[in-house]
C-alpha cells in the first residue's frame, strides 16, 4: 500500500477548512495534520475523529508553532483568520507562512484567498476593506515566486451560499410567515460558493499540480443578486422571500455590534491597534458596496463543471440539497467563537484557576446589548448570556443612543451580575430561566422571547442609569413558587 502524503491544514476548524479535511481523508490518499489554538474545541474534536487525522496544538501568528507545524509534510493547505489577526498581522504572518512553508520542504502549498478588491476596482479606495485585501496582496505575493523549488496553488472563494443561514445573509421571518432580507446590496451579482464543494476543489488542486500549479482558481456555485435570492428563495421553498435595498447608514446601527467598533472587536479593546485596523463601518461598507455593486469579474464556469462535474450549480439546488428554510443555523466558526467565553486550555490556564482566581469579562459578545461592559465577570455567568438577547426589541431610541447612556457602564454590569446569579440558580434548579422568558411552540420548544420581560428589563436599567449606588437583587421564592410563577423580583 502506499504511503499517504501528509497535508497540514492551517484553518481546519472554519467553515471552509473542515470541509477540505474530509475531501481529503475521505480519498484514503491523504494523512491530515491540523493546526488549532484550542484541541479541546469541539469542532477540533470532531475533526481528530476522523481517519488519518492528527490535532497540532499552536497557533497561526507564532513562527515557532509554525515551524513545528511544516515539518515533514508533503503538502499545506493554509487559510489564516484575518478578522482576528487584522490586516497588517495577517499580511506578515501569511507571507511568513509561505516562506517557512518552503524553508521546511513542503513541496505543495494552497494558499486559501479571497477577492483583491481593491485590485479588482481598479484601486478605487471605495471598495477597501481589510479581511479580504489583505489575503489578495498575499497572492500575489505568492504567485509571483513562481513554482521552482515549492508548487503553489490559489482558492480564492467569495461570500459562502451556507451564509445565508449565519453571519450576515440571513433574512428575518415576519410575523405572516414572509422572509425578509434587508441589507444594502443592489443589484450585484454576487459569487456564492457552496461551503459542501470547496473540499472537492481544494482536493483537486493536490491532486493534478500539473494544471494547478500557479493557478488561481477562483470558484463560485452560483452568481446572484439578492433579488435573486429572495426570487429564488420563494420558487423552491414556497415561502415568499423580499429583499429590501437599505442605505448602509440606516444598516449599520443594526448590524454592527456596539458603535465604533472594530472589525476585530472579538479579540477585546486591550489589543494595540493602529491606521491598518478598520472598524466594523469602514470595513463592510467597502465590503456591502462591491458585492452589492457587483464589481467583481465572473467566474470560469465552463471550468469549474470541468474541475468537479458534481458540483452544486445553482442556489435551488443548494436549497434543496441542504433543505433551506430561510432560518438560522451555525456556520461560521468565528461568529460561534465569539459568542462563547475563551476556553481553559486557549488561556493556558486550568479550570479551577480561571474560576477561583481570574474572571474574565464576558459581557463583550456579538450581538449582546451590553457589549464592551468593562466589569469582570466571573465564567460561572456565561451559561446566563444568552438570555440577554431579546430579538428585535423596539427599544424607543437608538442603540446608540442607549449605549451612549450606559457610559461608563459600571453600575449597570453589576445589575447584570445579579441576573447572572438568578438566571444560574434556575438553571441549577432545571427550572426554565425568567430571564429567558420564552414561550413555548406546538412542539414545545422555545420561541420568541416574551417582550413583557424587556419591557421590565429596560425600564428598570433606564430608570437607574444615574443611581450608581443603587443594586437589584433577586428575592428567592420556594421552587414550588417559581415553577408556578417564575417571576424575576427586583427590590431597593
């Protein structure tokens, strides 16, 4: 039997890496060694599971791990996370990849990329934004090496299909049952690519070098508007789905996760930032505008059906095959990253310790209306911050009105603590949290979160903005009480 080249998979965890993964394992030709910050990570532990493929604990942004993690491969498959590290550290540490790539001998390297679309707008600033020019200006880096001594090869993928379920593509259910996508594209056509398929092209590229090498092979599954979306949507699935054109001045208040926020905001405000470092509104106004204007050059269909034969090539179909219904469900990894607290073995820190003796502050989630609340909470409460998401709530002024009020926060994360605290007794009791406040389906799973709650919640958070000195706290009913009455009591 032969023996299996090795492939290392720098990003193996994402959305696009996991895939790639599996196409290759899956051939029996391949061994697979993924690089992660995080072994204990369920989606690294599902990985480990499969066949012929090896966990390397280190991280993207260390030469050292690096270094370790090239060694005795054949081949590399590398995708770096350019919303954590910024453009400036994944513009370094992507060339540095390459370049150590080849001091360790590796004979083929895929370099996982995105749209130069500053490049392909003709270097129109209009349509800059970090996450993906960071990654066109390593491409052409690499392919300018040429392929003496190491072959190279390019994927360069736009926006996911799988999208549509998670991020910033999924549509809101109205309340007659109708779909919703308001954002900011036109009429673009924007290159969809199905998260299922991008194994198979990454297989390819290994597995025929004599075409692949120094190719940019730049896929899609299908080229749509969100009209088309919204179109198509209704065709297959029945549910009638409309797009909704909103200026990026009325989206982004909605959509970006505190005012001023930095499109690497996950990372926490203590991380040095620079002129390279763009905010959330800088960053996917740029990015809204070319996908939305449809600025970027159409795919070469005729070889994609050529290169995968059995590849999905329309959004129905996509629809079908996944059985889309237009609601939510989890993709991508950085959004299901961000909206957990770092884990013991991320932190280097035991369990014990990070509970006993380092609170960590896990009030900045996406998506939480108390992002970037400075006190430190401890891990215990982060099973309670889900609770704290109501789902459209008409608050009566702007987000940024009410963050504007909560400055500088202090008093208001300790009513927060004191929920937390509540919220883990339920929980503890198998009692369904108040805070959660859900009603219930005809299948008897939760729903929409019952506004009643929030409309309490808020009034009293307005209510002692400027009462520094002031706490709530939690009067404790006999647990035959809270079963009947589950009732969240506040007192002086």
């Amino acid at each position: 039997m032969a023996e299996l080249k090795e492939i290392l998979i720098i990003g193996g965890t994402g959305a696009q890496g996991r895939p790639v993964v599996k196409a290759l394992v899956e051939t029996n030709r391949y061994r697979v060694r993924v690089l992660t910050r995080n072994v204990e990570n369920s989606r690294a532990k599902e990985l480990a599971a499969l066949p012929n493929v090896t966990l390397v604990q280190g991280k993207q942004d260390s030469q050292q791990d690096l270094h370790r993690a090239f060694q005795g491969v054949y081949g590399a498959w590398v995708n770096t996370d350019g919303f954590t590290l910024g453009q400036k550290n994944e513009l370094f540490y992507g060339i540095r990849a390459y370049e150590i790539a080849r001091h360790e001998g590796v004979q083929h390297y895929v370099w996982a990329s995105t749209d130069y679309a500053l490049k392909k707008s003709g270097w129109n600033e209009s349509y800059h934004w970090g996450h993906n020019d960071s990654k066109g200006r390593i491409t052409d880096f690499i392919l300018a090496q040429g392929q003496e001594g190491m072959k190279s090869s390019v994927l360069t993928t736009g926006p996911y299909m799988n999208m549509l379920m998670d991020g910033m593509f999924p549509p809101k259910e109205q309340a007659d049952g109708s779909f919703l996508w308001a954002n900011p594209a036109k009429d673009g056509k924007i290159p969809l690519i199905a998260l299922e398929d991008v194994g198979i092209y990454s297989l390819w590229l290994f597995e025929n070098l004599a075409e692949s090498a120094g190719l940019n092979l730049e896929v899609t599954t299908d080229e749509v508007s969100f009209a088309d979306i919204a179109r198509i949507f209704t065709e297959v699935t029945g549910n009638k789905g409309v797009h909704k054109h909103v200026p990026f001045e009325e989206y982004a208040p909605l959509a970006e996760p505190y005012p001023g926020a930095y499109v690497n905001y996950s990372v926490g405000p203590e991380v040095v930032r620079d002129e390279s470092d763009m905010t959330w509104r800088q960053n996917f106004g740029a990015w809204w505008r070319f996908w939305g204007e449809g600025i970027v050059n159409r795919r070469d269909l005729e070889l994609l059906d050529r290169i995968h034969p059995g590849r999905i090539r329309s959004l129905a179909e996509w629809i079908r095959k996944t059985g889309y219904d237009g609601k939510p469900r989890p993709v991508l990894k950085g959004v299901e990253d961000w909206k957990k607290p770092p884990s013991s073995s991320e932190t280097g820190t035991s369990d014990e310790e990070t509970a006993l003796n380092e609170p960590q502050d896990y009030l900045r989630i996406p998506g939480l209306i108390f992002d970037e609340v400075p006190a430190l909470i401890p891990p215990q409460h982060s099973a309670a911050l889900c609770y704290l998401q109501p789902k459209d709530y008409n608050l009566g002024l702007s987000w940024d009105e009410y963050y504007k009020l909560l400055e500088p926060f202090d008093h208001v994360a300790q009513k927060l603590v004191d929920i937390f605290d509540y919220s883990i007794q339920e929980l503890n009791a198998g009692i369904e949290p108040t805070v959660m406040r859900c009603t219930a389906n005809e299948k008897g799973s939760s729903s929409e979160s019952d506004s009643s709650f929030w409309d309490e919640f808020f009034e009293r958070v307005l209510n002692n903005i400027h009462k520094p000195t002031q706490k709530i706290s939690i009067l404790r009913k006999s647990e035959a009480e809270q079963r009947l009455n589950h009732q969240l009591l506040c007192a002086e």
